[in-house]
C-alpha cells in the first residue's frame, strides 16, 4: 500500500511539472546577455532580441510592476491568456517537400479593405505606451509602421491624441514613407455624443476604417490590475447593440470593423448585416475567463460556415508571438494578424523596437512557409495543417 501511494505520488508531481507554467520560452536570451557585461535590471542591446518573447522577458526586467502588470493583466485566473499562447501547439503542422518556394516572398503583401500593405500582420490598439516611451510613446508605432509598411490600429484610449497620431501620419505621407494607412479603434459610450465625436475626430484625422469593440460592454475581472488599482481602458459606460451599428453606419462613410467576434453566430449575424470585415479577438484573455483563442474561433467558423471567409474579410489577435502562428490563421482563411502586447513591450526600446519586430516576423513567415512547403501565402492549403484535435475543443453546429 505504501508503495502504491509512494507512485500515486510521484506520479501526481510529475503531472504538476509537465503543466508548469511559463510565461516566455526559452529563447536562450537570459544565458547570452548574462554572460556579457549586462547589468541585471538593465536594457539589452536590441541587436540581442531574436524572438518576439524576448521582449515580454525584457519587459518583466525593466519595468517596474504597476506598468508591467498592466500591459501582462488578464481576465481573473489568466487561463484565456495562457491558452493564448499555448492553444498554437494543438495544431501541428503537415510539411511538404521539395515544393518551389521560387517567387514566396512577392505574396508576402495583403490587402485589407483595399489598402495594401507589406505583410499578413499589423498593431492592434492597445494603450498606455507611454510606459514604454514616456517621451513618444504611440508616435513610435507610426514611424516603423510608415517605413515597414504595415498596418497601424490606434487605440482610442491611447497616450497621444487622435489628432497628434494624425499629424505624425501626415508627417510621413508628405516624405517617401508615406503614404501610411490607419485604422481608429473606438469603444462606444452610452453617451453617444463621445462616440459621434470620436468617429468625427477619426475621419479628420484620416483615419480609413473604424474598428468597433464589441467585446467590452463594461469592466473585467483583472486581479493583477486590481493590485495596483489599474482601471480598465473602458467603463462600465460601454453601450453595444446592433441597433447601435446601424446608427454608427448613418454616422459615417467609413468601414466599421467589429472587434471581439468568439463564435460562428455572431460571425454569420454580422455578414448578414453587411458588416465589411470582422476581427477575431478575446481580447488577449483580458474580458473575461475561459474565452476561446483565435485559432479556435476560426476553426469553429471553417468547421461550420466556411464560406464566411469569402464573404467577409476577416482578421484575427491574441496570443499571437510567432510567423507559424500568423501561418496557422492564414491557413484557416483569416486575412491578417493583430499584435498587441509584443509591440507595446519592444516600445521600450525607442523608435527602433516596434521596427525590429516587424523584421522579426516578416522573416519568420517567410522562413516557416519555406519549410512547411507553402509556396502562396495568400492561399494555403489547409493540408498544411492537421486540426484533428480542435474538433473537441469548439463548437459543432447541427447541420
């Protein structure tokens, strides 16, 4: 009996083990800068930052832990975040060989509501970027966006205003880096006048599309937050309907994104109401507990409504850290790929961080595709992947 429980034992603290929890992979970051002059609690050389969770570790260094905590907090126990990450390692991918890649990196380009852009992946709003550069905070995002190529989504709650986050786009659009292509996120206050002012003051601002978050009707449970009294972007003021995205149509003339799309009904509701693009979101696991991740969501949706993804565009964040991750989305029919908290962290290290990591997953896409056989980007075979295991994980309509 004793040697029954002795097993039981080690049997339960190696299943303890194997669910360890970490936060960034190792990327081997921490061994190499410590074997060089690196001070601990210091920056390191951007030159040293090889992968997208090298920021995120950095973060956790240098920051201190209220701004840290606000950029990591995630809805209660954290588990939607977690799976986030962790949800990518399900789906396992099916390489092809000897397949011609000649010509891969010419479809590396996309169109999102007829503005084209350098690759498959842009900034998704997110707040606060001032925590990683007091000085210029979002103005960084739109540099290495105008020089990248790549779509920016400003925050309406973001440190710069809508009107200076335009003038920097100006900026550029009269230079060779223009011209730059932004979206405006918006929440919607029960005092519509704030939510007429804000597509107003998006439109004056050039803005070309208005992304609408519908997955915030108020405040989450965020008990890191909590811990240094960090409130929510939103409020409990947030008004969403769709009564509401019929007046926001009458409004303006620019598409209206709905951001924080977790299941297929809403998907089909919102192609029937003529909505232009969609965006896969829980948020990154900050609304609420147990909400599924982007590649659940649209497998759910290609499982039961497939034709979705030709009628509507659709895009797609959280949780998002590798070129094989934007790949799986791609597969699955999403058109691009949000990243929030990677470029909030690389902010820390000035103009030149959101830039690296771009580079970053440009190179990743392309360099993964290569491996995998994939020689379109814009169509690939969903053979590539094998998504057996998700058929338990998300919900099958009755047909």
């Amino acid at each position: 009996m004793y040697r029954s429980l002795a097993c039981v034992s080690q049997l339960f603290a190696a299943a303890l083990a194997a669910t360890n929890w970490v936060n960034e992979p190792d990327t081997g970051l921490e061994d190499y800068i410590f074997s060089t002059n690196y001070t601990e609690g210091s920056l390191p050389l951007l030159k040293d930052m090889r992968a997208i969770p090298d920021f995120d570790w950095v973060a956790r260094q240098v920051m201190d832990n209220q701004m840290y905590s606000f950029y990591r907090v995630a809805a209660a126990g954290e588990t939607s975040y977690r799976n986030n990450l962790e949800v990518w390692s399900k789906v396992k991918f099916r390489p092809k060989v000897l397949a011609n890649h000649e010509g891969l990196n010419e479809t590396l380009s996309v169109s999102i509501l007829g503005y084209n852009f350098s690759a498959p992946f842009f900034i998704s709003p997110a707040t606060r970027a001032n925590y990683g550069d007091p000085e210029r905070a979002e103005i960084n995002f739109v540099d290495a966006a105008a020089e990248e190529n790549i779509l920016y989504v400003s925050a309406l709650y973001a440190n710069k205003t809508i009107e200076e986050i335009g003038a920097a786009k100006r900026k550029h659009n009269a230079t060779m880096n223009g011209p730059l292509v932004t979206f405006q996120q918006i929440y919607t206050n029960a005092n519509l006048s704030v939510t007429w002012d804000a597509i107003a003051r998006a439109e004056a601002a050039n803005a070309k599309a208005i992304v609408w978050t519908v997955d915030a009707p108020g405040s989450s449970t965020r008990h890191r937050a909590a811990r240094y009294d960090t409130t929510n972007a939103n409020s409990v003021t947030s008004y969403l309907s769709w009564d509401l995205y019929d007046q926001m149509k009458e409004r303006t003339s620019l598409p209206i994104i709905l951001k924080g799309i977790t299941n297929v009904e809403d998907a089909l509701e919102a192609v029937e109401r003529g909505v232009p693009a969609i965006w896969l979101s829980n948020h990154g696991g900050r609304q609420v507990e147990h909400s599924p991740s982007p590649l659940e969501v649209a497998y759910e949706i290609h499982r039961n409504a497939p034709q979705v993804f030709k009628q509507v565009e659709v895009l797609a964040d959280s949780g998002v850290r590798y070129g094989s991750d934007v790949l799986k989305l791609l597969a699955l029919g999403v058109k691009a790929v949000g990243m929030g908290r990677p470029f909030m962290y690389s902010n820390l290290f000035g103009p030149e961080g959101p830039k690296k990591v771009m580079k970053i997953m440009k190179d990743e896409i392309l360099n993964d595709a290569a491996q995998l056989g994939i020689t379109d980007l814009r169509n690939i075979d969903l053979k590539r992947l094998n998504t057996r295991i998700l058929e338990n994980e998300v919900y099958l309509m009755d047909n």
